[in-house]
C-alpha cells in the first residue's frame, strides 16, 4: 500500500503539514515547573456540580505553579448539543468567581478554543498518520457494524473493531478508489497494533501505579461528515495547547490505553493525567454516583437556592483535600487562594456529597463576612431571586446593616444562616411586611399574668436607657408582678413565684419579635427604636 497516495486521495485538500501547526503552537514560555491545564466540557447541557472538583484542582495546580488554565468546549458532537449551554457553561463558572487565562471569551495564542473550530488542524493530523500507514478508511455500513456486535455478544467476545472483525484493515488503494468513486462514505480508524493479553503499567498523580490493559480496538478517528471524534480531537489539541496536567474523572480510566496509544501514534508527549474519584451520594445505606439527575446536580441552583458561591468552593476544596480544614482553622481570614493544595492530599476513593456538611461550611463562610459583605451579597441575590425582598433591604440600608451587624465580628459570630434564602425568616421581623407573631409563651402562665408584666414593663420603658438599666427594670417589673428578679434564687424557691425574670424577658421578646428565639433583646430593641416598640408592645396587649 502507497500510504501517502492513500493520504493525498482522502484528505486532497490538506495543504498545512503538521509542522506549520507545531511552529504556531510552539511550547510556552513559563516559569520551570509551571503546569498547564484544563477544563475541557461538552456544551451538551447544565453544568454539573461535579464538574467543581476537576476545575477546581485545574485552577489551583496552575496558579500555584505559575502556569496556565484554559477553557475549551469540546463541541464535535453537534447532534447532542444543546443550545445555550455553552454560554451556561461560562457564566456558571463566572458565578463562582472561576476564570480561565483563555478561553472562547478570552482568547489566547493558542486557539481557537472550540473545537468545531479546529477541523483543518484535526484532518492534517489525520492526514499524517494515514500517510505512516497509522490509520485507514472504513466504509462498513451502520448495519455491518450492529451485525458485527450482535455476533461478538452471542459468542460472548469484547464488542469492537479489531481483530479478525477489521474488514476494511487491509483494502487496496484501488478498493479505496473505487468505493469512494461510487459514493461510498466513510469513516477513518486508527490502526492499532495493541495486544488484549498485554498489561501495561500506569502512574497516576492521584491513584498511583496501576495496571491496564492495551488498547487493540481500531477506534474512530473522523466520523462520517469529516469532524473527529472527540479521542482524536483532545489528544491532537491538548498537544498543541502544551497541556501538561489533565484532570478528569475515574470514568475516563477504560479510555486510558486508546489515549496512550494515540498519543504514542502521534509522537506527542503524554501529559501527566489525574483521574479524580467520582463524587457519590447517600441512598439509604448505599453509595451512588451522584448524577445529573439527581437533586442539588446542577451547579447554578445552588446559586438560586441561596448558597454564597464562596461557601461552595470551601466545601469542594474540603472534598478535595483532607487537610483544608485545619487550614482553614489555623487561617480564617485567608484568601482561599492562598491555600497550598496538594495532589498527594486527594483521595483515590470516592467523595461524599454530605449537605449537611456543606450547610455548615456555608455558615461559617457567612460568619466570617462582614457587615457590608454580607449585605451587598445579600441584596444581589435578593435582586433576582426574591424582588419583594431586595426592596424590603435596600428601603433604608443603614437600619438592615444595624440588623445585619447583630453579632457579627469577634471571635464567636453567630451562624445564624448558611443560605441567603435563610436570612429573611431570621430577621423578617424587623420590618413590618413579615413581622407577626408566631410562638406562643412557654410554660403554663395566665393571660392577665403576661398584661401586667407588658403593661408595667410600658409605664417605665425608655429607648435611651443602657443595657444595663434597660435589664434593672426587667427585674423591677418581674419582682413587681409576681415573678422572681434572679433565676438562682427563683431556683431555690419555685414554689414562691409565678416565674423568674427570664419569663418576663420572654413576654417582651415575644411582644417585639413574635418569637421564643431571637438575637439579643437589647440590641433588637435598639434598633427598631421606641416608637416601634412601644406600637408592638401595645398591640401585644390588644391580641393577647
């Protein structure tokens, strides 16, 4: 067989060789040790949750090193492409703060970044390996190809192309000829010379040293309409893009053999691979992989639902470093940037999605935020995911700042939410469109018994006493209505009184909040300021 013949006849068109491609995408000027990588996802539908953990490790090892993290969509399937998912896909990871050195939005010297894009560059590196007797042109019908894999699975052998099965393998150039002249399509197949009774061993960043086995499938290379299967299209763009690091999933392992050898086909350089563990969930005792379908998948609705983005990427890193924690302990105020992560950190066995954990993580994220952090983030959630709520907020943003700011700061904030949607049933009280009352006292306390406390707490209430003078008169309306001053001594003597101090404190904060609990009375009260305490005690009486 004349091999370059074989070329010139399926690919007439190719002028470029592979070496102008190589001098255009020569190899990067970065510091030693400088890793680049990639997210590279098909526009084929939202974006996954999981789809944190590869971007996360691909951000973090190219920061730290000095290198480079690009984005590029893998869009050679159109029939399963779903429109506007490649904008999602950008504005997702923009949500959470996640940008790329290049990308469709950023270009670079190394695009294009889309490989639909890319087909010239995709068919000159098909056209050199047919001209070195590497691949070759199969014409087998769709129906040869089910007949071939209903016999391989009645005579229980592997499905595929390979072997005895590879009848196109050895064609003649004139055979070509003539079956291109009758309109013959075609797809071309790279010729493997893989044995299934090798083993070859692997070292993985993440698992380590394994063992698989060779690839002896002629797999696809360019389908039918001429654009590359996505095998072909990676290898020949993660070379020219001088990828050094890929991360993806432990799905991609039974792939690992077909992309050696097509790497080794080309002469490129394999890249260092890392197949992170697939992230599971909980279903009654069993773990599964946590899949699109699934509920909390889809990596925006997490955005909808009222989680900081910033608390997401915690839990994620969390996930994916068993010692970003105690980091994280050791350095609150720190800039999850600056937190070294480590490949030797990540476990080669599957995470769990936990929310719980995440609910958690989100609260002590919000706890360290400040005041106007908190409110800013706050108000621009509410702007698009609750209007009737941001305009609550922004009424008079120095009063929902005094509301915002109720224990916050200090070694002990409060964690009071882990979501946006939570802050609202806190702290809806304070305004008059979501304030009513809601608990009732606990304990077994009369009617008349609650008036007089709230009526003579109204006769000596001033909104410009201390904190200190402000709870003296509690106890004064307590011991004058029958209730015991301090709870040590009503503790000794039970008996003697309707109740302790603390249970007056409760009829007020129930009067001004219409809740058992609440953040601290003073402070409340304080803030809503005496107009609006003595309406709320007043109106307490009326419903009581």
């Amino acid at each position: 067989m004349d091999y370059i013949a074989l070329a010139e006849l399926l690919f007439p068109n190719v002028n470029k060789t592979t070496e102008y491609y190589e001098d255009m995408y020569p190899e990067r000027v970065l510091p030693e040790g400088a890793k680049v990588t990639r997210f590279a996802p098909s526009p084929t539908g939202f974006v996954h949750f999981g789809g944190l953990f590869p971007v996360l490790v691909d951000v973090q090892l190219a920061r730290q090193s000095g290198g480079v993290c690009y984005l590029r969509i893998e869009d050679t399937d159109s029939k399963r492409e779903v429109k506007g998912a490649e904008l999602d896909i950008i504005n997702a990871f923009k949500a959470f703060g996640i940008s790329f050195d290049e990308s469709i939005v950023k270009s670079g010297a190394y695009g294009p970044y889309r490989q639909s894009e890319r087909k010239e560059i995709y068919h000159t590196f098909a056209k050199k390996l047919v001209a070195e007797g590497k691949a070759y042109p199969c014409f087998c019908s769709q129906k040869e190809m089910e007949d071939m894999r209903k016999l391989q699975k009645s005579q229980k052998e592997t499905t595929g192309y390979y072997g005895k099965y590879t009848k196109c393998r050895d064609l003649t150039l004139e055979q070509v000829k003539n079956k291109l002249d009758s309109g013959m399509s075609y797809v071309l197949r790279l010729k493997s010379f893989g044995n299934s009774n090798n083993k070859i061993k692997f070292t993985d960043l993440i698992k380590g040293t394994i063992e698989i086995t060779e690839n002896d499938i002629d797999h696809i290379l360019l389908k039918s309409d001429g654009m590359p299967d996505y095998h072909l299209a990676h290898a020949v763009d993660d070379h020219l893009m001088r990828t050094t690091h890929v991360v993806r999933g432990e799905e991609w392992l039974p792939s690992l053999p077909y992309h050696i050898q097509l790497f080794a086909a080309f002469g490129f350089k394999l890249p260092k691979y890392m197949h992170i563990a697939q992230l599971m969930r909980l279903d009654g005792t069993s773990k599964k992989k946590l899949s699109k379908r699934d509920k909390g998948a889809g990596l925006t609705s997490y955005i909808s639902d009222g989680y900081a983005p910033k608390a997401v990427i915690e839990y994620v890193l969390t996930l994916l470093n068993s010692n970003f924690e105690d980091w994280r302990r050791a350095n609150p105020d720190a800039d999850v940037r600056e937190f070294p992560f480590s490949i030797k950190k990540m476990s080669a066995s599957g995470a769990l999605f936990d929310l719980i954990k995440l609910n958690d993580v989100s609260k002590n994220v919000l706890s360290r935020m400040t005041t106007e952090q908190i409110y800013d983030r706050l108000t621009e959630w509410a702007k698009v995911y609750d209007k009737k709520f941001y305009g609550v907020l922004t009424r008079q943003p120095d009063f929902t700042l005094a509301i915002l700011s109720i224990g916050r700061g200090g070694p002990k904030a409060r964690k009071d939410f882990g979501r946006w949607d939570e802050v609202k049933p806190f702290i809806g009280f304070f305004f008059k469109e979501y304030f009513k009352v809601t608990d009732q006292p606990e304990g077994d306390f009369k009617k008349d018994d609650i008036k007089n406390a709230i009526t003579e707490y109204l006769s000596i209430y001033n909104p410009e006493d201390d904190k200190e003078t402000w709870f003296e008169k509690i106890k004064v309306v307590a011991e004058k209505t029958g209730f015991c001053p301090s709870t040590k001594d009503y503790k000794q003597n039970p008996e003697g009184w309707k109740g302790h101090v603390g249970d007056t404190s409760m009829f007020i904060r129930l009067a001004i909040t219409g809740r058992l609990n609440s953040p601290d009375l003073f402070t409340v009260m304080q803030i809503l300021g005496g107009d609006e305490c003595k309406k709320r005690l007043k109106n307490y009486l009326k419903n009581i």
